[in-house]
C-alpha cells in the first residue's frame, strides 16, 4: 500500500494528540480537545461505512450532516438503523451546483463512484445531484464547519479549490486524496497540500497509505 503515496513524503507541520474515530477502512484522526456536542460536522461521502460518522456521535454528542448522493449508499444508510442524530443528505458536493455522471466502479460488489472520467464504466454511468460548500451551509443555516471530511474519490481537488476561493475555514479538514487514480497523481496532490498550508491550514496527520491527510485551520 505505501506504494500508492510513492512521491507523496508529507510530514505534519504540528504535533497535536489525535484520537482515532471508526473502522480501520473509514476511521478518521481527529484533534479531540475543543470537540463538543454543539460542533458542526460535514461528512462528504458515506459508502458503506459509516463508523467515523457513528463513532464521533457517540462520543461526542454531535451532530452528523453526512452526504452521498450514491443510490447503493444511500439504500444501505436506510437500513443501518442510525442514531437520529445522523442525518443523511443525498446529494455530493462540488465546485457548482447541479448534476454530474458519476461513473460506477469495476466490481457490483463495490460502492465508491467517481466524477473522473472511467472509459471503463462510463457506459453505467448515472446522473447525480451536487452543490457547492457554500450552497449547502446556506440550506443549513451554518455559517461555520468545526470538522469537515472528505472522502469523494476525486472530486476533492475542485472543491478544495473552491472553499479556499470562500471564506469558509472549517477548524479541522479531513482529505482522502486519490492520487492512485492514473488521471490524478501525486503532485495534484502536492499542489492541493501547498494551497492549504498557504491559506493557513497545518498538517496535523497522515495515514500509512499516504491517502488519508488531516489539517488543523491554524494562521500564523
């Protein structure tokens, strides 16, 4: 697996205790000491584990806006029995609001759709709603995201590119970055992680694959 981040030698920029929330596929590291029951927490893709999204409810008390606007995901929410206080939104998010084809993976056993192009299975392809960060905390009434994650097979890169055109900084910001896709590669993710740290966020955390990146809002 580590060769999937061949390239890709970040290190964290500050030393900060993380906690570890969910499974070994879809946990996430988090910075627990100002998380409380009142926090705003975004969820950008669900698939099939939602053990982040339970965990942090179980922990913390929060609240869990989770999104994913895959017919196989959201089927799969519908029948997990989640605590009230997750709430699933089924639409993505992007760079725009609208639709976009989301091409399906190789395997039927498998979930995860992407927005890149896939000549493999484009002819399965089927047409999602997405929106804007800024669109959605509007429909919300946030003005704020304490933790925002993003596991979206792709898409992060746009969209990353634009909350740093917005004012919106949420306090912690979780990346799967998918630089193993053959159209993506590491320096896009490179260059996403350099725009961060220019616009104030430290990294705070990296995974053993060199996928998963955890970022603290922190200016100098």
């Amino acid at each position: 697996m580590a060769a999937i981040g061949r390239g890709l030698n970040e290190k964290p920029d500050l030393k900060c205790a993380t906690v570890r929330i969910g499974s070994g596929y879809g946990g996430w590291n988090v910075i627990s000491e100002n998380i409380r029951p009142e926090c705003v927490v975004y969820s950008f893709g669900v698939g099939e584990d939602a053990s982040f999204d339970v965990g942090m409810i179980h922990k913390f008390g929060v609240k869990i806006h989770a999104f994913d606007p895959t017919p196989k995901s959201i089927e799969w929410v519908k029948r997990q029995g989640f605590p009230t206080a997750f709430v699933m939104h089924e639409y993505g998010i992007a760079s725009f609001d609208g639709t976009v084809r989301f091409n399906p993976p190789e395997k039927a056993d498998q979930v995860s759709h992407t927005l890149l192009d896939k000549p493999s299975t484009e002819a399965r392809a089927i047409v999602v709603p997405v929106k804007k960060l800024t669109t959605i905390m509007k429909e919300l009434g946030h003005d704020k995201i304490d933790i925002l994650k993003m596991d979206i097979e792709g898409a992060e890169y746009d969209v990353l590119e634009d909350l740093l055109k917005s004012e919106i900084r949420p306090a912690q910001l979780l990346v799967e970055f998918h630089h193993r896709f053959p159209n993506v590669g590491v320096e896009k993710s490179k260059a996403a992680i350099s725009k961060l740290r220019s616009s104030g966020y430290r990294l705070v955390s990296v995974s053993s694959t060199n996928e998963e990146f955890g970022f603290l809002y922190s200016p100098r």
